[in-house]
C-alpha cells in the first residue's frame, strides 16, 4: 500500500511544481513580448531581459545593499521570535500579565510603522530605527499566534494532567507548547515577511533623510535618477527574498509538523 501511495503523491507533485513555473515563464515572456513590439522604452517600462541584466551589471552596488536589507531582517524577525514566544509563554502562564502587556502590543501594531519611523529617526541612528520598525511589525504576528496556540491545548488533556499532579510548567512543556507548534511556524511564516516590509519601509523613511544603504535606498536613488530598470532590479531582489523566507518557513513547517499534524497529512494525502 505505501508504494502506490508514495508514487501517486509524486505524480501528483509533479503538476503542482510545473504548472506554476510553466505559468511563471509565460508572464515574463509575454511582458518581454509586449515591451518590444511596442517598442516601450526602458525608463517607462524595462524588459524582463533588461531586468536580468542590469541585476549583473549593478550587481557590486545592489549585493552590498541586499547584505544590508538581510541583516536587519532577520536581526528583527530573530528579536521578535525571541521577545513573542518569551512573552506568549508568561501570557499563558500567568493571565494578569497578558490582560496587563497585550494591549500595548496591540497598539503598536495598528499603529503604521510609516508614522513611526520618522520619529524613530529623531532619537536613534538609522540603522537601528530600521531594526526597530522591522521588530514591530513581525512580533505581533508570532506572539499572537502563539499565545493562541498555547490556549488552545485540549482541556481534556489538561484536566488529565491536573489530576496527575503536573506542575503548570510541566503542562506547558509537554502539552501546550508542542500543541501551540502549527500556530507559532503559522506567525513564524507571516512574521518573516512583514519583518522585510517593515525593514523596507524604515530604509525608505531613512533614505529619505539622505541615510541607509538598503535596497529600499537604492530604489528611491534610481527613481530620483530615473533608472528604471534599476528600481526594478532591487524589487526583484526584494520579491525573491521575501519568497524564499516563505519557502524556508513552510519547509520548516512540514518537516516539523509532516509526520503527525493534519494540516500537514492532509496535503499529502
């Protein structure tokens, strides 16, 4: 029985791959179409070809900015990892506290980080005003998640361990926080990427103020410039950054939730 079954999940992987690239390759070369039958020039409308290209040749200038835009990325998403699980782990342990703190984190994040970074720049220097912003908007998004998690284990299963005499701790440690694991890698997915666009969006608030080398920064420069096919270069960078934190969260996911989590098993079925 496993064999049909592990060939007909590999059969049914293979369309799931190559429909989306396959649909991926058509987009680029029906805009490459349309950008030289029309004869549309760069500065309005750059190549896809073009793109590629001008990522070789500026390549010197847009990796050091990409080095830049990386490191307070996951600076500021490894800061909101900490400080969330941290915080959800004493919310789910002493419910005063969460009634006392998660307002506060509830208004930083409704309130836009564009406003923040600003003054953020007033009172600090730009490259941790940048790792500021991004930290605010990936914590959220993790400590949420996992305080959800972690109030959803099954009160059967935690009168059960009551009744056993465990200790809160011990219920935390082997119930509620392998329970709260899909929901913690779910804020872990949505907190990578909010932690890129906050970071892009602090480097453009410093760049603005003539400060920051991300590629935030590069993207006004070459807009003020009017290099197009520059501005486009760094959001490829940035699109292709944010995709591949995704894929690494989701391949986390299923090689720690694969074998025994339905929202896992379900997809494999």
């Amino acid at each position: 029985m496993s064999e049909p079954r592990a060939n007909g999940r590999a059969t049914n992987a293979l369309p799931d791959f190559v429909l989306p690239v396959a649909i991926f390759i058509a987009a680029l070369a029906g805009w490459e179409a349309v950008v030289r039958l029309n004869d549309i020039p760069p500065y309005l409308l750059p190549s896809p070809s073009l793109i590629g290209e001008t990522i070789v040749k500026d390549w010197p200038l847009l990796s050091g900015s990409l080095w830049v835009t990386l490191k307070i990325t996951f600076s500021a998403l490894f800061l909101a990892i900490a400080g969330g699980l941290f915080l959800a782990i004493l919310f789910a342990q002493w419910k005063w506290v969460e009634r006392s703190f998660f307002p506060f984190a509830v208004i930083l994040q409704v309130t836009p980080v564009i406003a923040i970074a600003p003054l953020l720049l007033v009172y600090l220097d730009a490259q941790t005003a940048v790792l500021v912003c991004a930290f605010i908007v990936a914590f959220f998004p993790i400590l949420s998640n996992t305080v959800l998690g972690l109030a959803s284990a099954d009160h059967n299963l935690v009168e059960l361990y009551e009744l056993y005499g465990a200790s809160r701790w011990q219920q935390l440690r082997l119930l509620r926080l392998p329970g709260a694991l899909p929901y913690f890698l779910g804020g872990l997915k949505i907190g990578g990427g909010l932690a890129l666009i906050g970071a892009i969006v602090a480097e453009i608030a410093a760049g603005s103020a003539g400060q920051g080398t991300g590629l935030a920064f590069r993207i006004a420069e070459a807009g003020y410039r009017l290099n197009i096919p520059r501005m486009f270069a760094a959001l490829v960078l940035i699109s292709v950054t944010g995709i591949a934190i995704f894929l690494f969260f989701s391949i986390l996911s299923h090689l720690l939730l694969g074998r025994w989590h339905d929202s896992q098993r379900s997809r494999e079925a």
